[in-house]
C-alpha cells in the first residue's frame, strides 16, 4: 500500500499508543483485539468481536479482562480526554448531557427497570423495560465541521439514588475535575436537565451553561436605579418580562446562523434579564424560532445562556451543537451496537461499554481530523469527490485494512506501541488465514 495512503492508520496508530497507556500492561493486547473486533464486526457482541479477530488465546482471557478489575475505564476515558486535547487544542470545551434509554427483556440485566420513553416514538408504549444512560458528550468543531463523541456514561441504578440529575452532577464533577483549568468548559442541556440543583452548582464552579428552558420562566429585567436615595433595601428584580412584554418592548431582530446542519433564517427578542429559579442570576435571555425547509416558521423557544455577555447569535448558534448528540446516540446504538452490550454486572457492562464508545469515537474523529481536503487526496473516490469524509467510510477502510491482520501481533511489547504491519506481514496473516 502507498505510503500516502498510511497517513491515516498512522494516526490510528498514535492514538492508540497514547489512549493504551491508561491500560495494564498485561491486558493492553487483549483489550486492544477487543476494540478492533467491534470495529469490525459492529454487533456489539464479545463473542462476535473475538471470533471476528480470530482470537489468538483464549476465551477465558478475553472474558477475565472485562470482568476482573484489571483496569479501570475511569482511566481510559480520561486518558481520551488527554488525546482529544493533545490533537484538537482549544481554550473552551464544548460538553453535552443527554440521557439514552435501551430496551431490555430480561431482567437480569443490571440496573433494568421500567421508564418512560418521552421519545414517543411509534408503534412503541409510553413506558418500556430497559437500562436508561446519562451520557456526557464532546462536540467538536474542525475545519468547519461538527461531531459529538462519547466520554462518560452512567448507567442510572433502580435501588438507591436514582436520579437523572444525580448523575448529571457526577459526570460533571469528573469533567471539571480532569479539564484543565485554563480551559473553560460550556455545557449544553436540554429543558428537563435546566433545574436549579444542577445549573446553580455549575455557576458557582465557573461553568457557562446554555439550554432550553420553559417559555413561561419567570424573568425580570434589570432593575432601575432610584434617582434619589430611598430607605431599605434596594430592589433585586426590575419589571416582570414575559414573552408577550418582550415583543413590544425588544426589537425584532433576523439573522442567517448556521444551526442544525444547515445556515438557516431566525427571528429572536433577546435581553440582559435576571432568572428567578437561578436566585436573580442575570442571564442572556433569547426567544427564537427559525424558518424549517417546508417554508413555515417553529414555533418559539426560549433559550437562556447564564454568560450574559454573550450575543444572541452566538447562543443559537451554540445551543444548536446540542443537536449532534442525537444521531451520536442512534449510530452508537444501532452501528455500533451498544443497543446489544449486555452484561452481567454493572462494572462489566461499564468497560464494555467504554470500548464500544472507542470503537465509534476513533473512526469519526479521524474523519473529523482528515477533513474534506485531506480525505479527498488520501480517498480519491471520483464520484464522491466533492463529499465529506463520514465516519462510515472510515469504518469501511479500517474494516479492509484490519480485516485478515493479527491485531494483537500489531502491539510491539517490547517499544509498548500499536505498529502497523508492513506488506510481508500482512502476507503472512493472509496465508495463515
């Protein structure tokens, strides 16, 4: 093969280097052959991702390595964070929370219980058994294109605490404990995760949280300073703003922004206010709706952004990278199949589920780092020339590249690096195959 065509599994190679060193030495080829059997097989089943690498020891081993508590899969997101920074460095990071429901049968599964699926999809009852995740994500940003990648789950238990919102706090207190602190961290949320236990502990650790919020949120304007001085104490909230106060009062303002995949036309009203259930916090307070494609406007939300020097524009255009956690969480599940992960123990299903997120986040962010432009030099697929690079066709090229090689011949024991194999390497694999 080419050596220009290596430019990208040399990158693979590198990020697996850097994101196996939060591994055990002794477990590092057996967890990297199980990573690269999802990525080849995408079930989600261990037994079909070791029977797609063609195991080289045995399956006692592969089962040991999840369920014994040889590694910690703290360590390894963290360490993803670390190489996230390291190739895509930034002064503020973008994190997302959403919670991910996945149907079960049996209720052997851990932590399964019965939850209402406020999805509404068809053809499916308002409450299923099933294991329900909050999922903290990163949205990033490059060369003009957007992804959101996977780095913490956890899995909401039926015994004890169980809030959602509990486990919001946990995922956070990691983030801000592992970013560094001379980056800031905005979080975005959707309206259930906007309540006050949760946003008023992450003002206080100088955390910038935009999300949606009810449009009847109790929110005043400013209050004007008396122009002699008056006995008690001075006013905290000026006059009640409501959105029926704000279209007389506020000016109606349009802007072309590029939001949910596409550079779309919104009207907003937008206004320094203080928010009442955030104890009087003064926040960026936005009412929009955009223009869909069919020709008819949405209807208006209200959006509030507790940085009250950002501009309206900027909070739309933030909010909007909510959006990519959504097909995060159908490609994961269903490509990926995370919607199969099926363990036996919490902890278990906890490492498995670590890998799968890898085996999804590590071909999307290669296509991310590629680029149009890159990916077209490396790829040059003539009808799909002026495409984007998708993550798709990065699984299908690694999936070629990888399909008769000896993972875990790949990892040099002696230099504790991924190698890739040379052309009379993969010879030999494909004899022995």
């Amino acid at each position: 093969m080419a050596t220009k065509l290596l430019i990208p599994y040399q990158v693979l190679a590198q990020w697996l280097t850097i994101l196996w060193q939060a591994v055990p030495i002794k477990l590092r080829p057996t967890l990297l052959e199980l990573l690269f059997g999802n990525i080849l097989s995408g079930s989600g089943h261990i037994t079909d991702a070791i029977l797609t690498v063609c195991a080289k020891t045995s399956w006692s081993n592969y089962f040991k390595a999840l369920q014994s508590n040889g590694f910690s899969w703290l360590s390894l997101c963290r360490q993803w964070l670390v190489l996230v920074l390291r190739y895509f460095p930034r002064l503020t990071i973008t994190l997302v929370i959403d919670d991910m429901l996945t149907p079960r049968t049996s209720k052997k599964a851990p932590s399964a219980a019965i939850y209402h699926d406020h999805a509404h999809r068809p053809n499916r009852p308002p409450f299923i058994f099933g294991q329900l995740r909050v999922a903290l994500a990163i949205v990033l940003t490059y060369a003009g294109r957007t992804a959101a990648f996977p780095w913490l789950w956890r899995l909401i238990r039926t015994t004890g605490n169980t809030s959602k919102l509990k486990a919001a706090q946990v995922l956070m207190a990691l983030a801000r404990q592992w970013v560094p602190r001379a980056i800031a961290i905005r979080l975005l949320l959707d309206a259930w995760y906007m309540k006050k236990t949760l946003v008023l502990r992450l003002i206080h650790q100088a955390v910038t949280v935009i999300g949606q919020v009810r449009r009847d949120t109790v929110c005043y304007l400013l209050p004007t300073q008396p122009s002699s001085p008056r006995r008690g104490a001075p006013r905290k909230y000026g006059e009640k703003l409501t959105f029926a106060k704000a279209k007389p009062l506020l000016p109606l303002q349009h802007a072309s922004i590029k939001a949910y995949g596409k550079t779309r036309r919104f009207e907003f009203y937008t206004a320094q206010a203080k928010v009442r259930f955030l104890k009087g916090h003064i926040c960026r307070v936005v009412w929009c709706r955009f223009l869909q494609d069919s020709g008819k406007w949405t209807n208006w939300a209200l959006l509030l952004a507790t940085d009250p020097t950002l501009t309206a524009a900027n909070v739309i255009k933030l909010y909007s990278r909510r959006w990519w956690i959504e097909p995060m969480f159908n490609e994961i599940k269903h490509s990926f199949g995370l919607i199969n992960a099926w363990q036996q123990s919490r902890q278990t299903l906890a490492r498995w589920t670590t890998l799968i997120s890898l085996s999804y986040s590590l071909p999307r962010l290669l296509a991310l780092w590629l680029g149009d432009q890159k990916g077209a030099q490396l790829f040059p697929i003539p009808w799909r020339r002026q495409q984007a690079v998708t993550a798709g066709w990065i699984v299908k090229a690694v999936q070629q590249y990888f399909r008769l090689v000896n993972i875990r011949a790949c990892w040099d024991r002696k230099s504790q690096k991924f190698v890739l194999p040379n052309e009379d390497f993969m010879a030999t694999c494909k004899k022995a195959a």
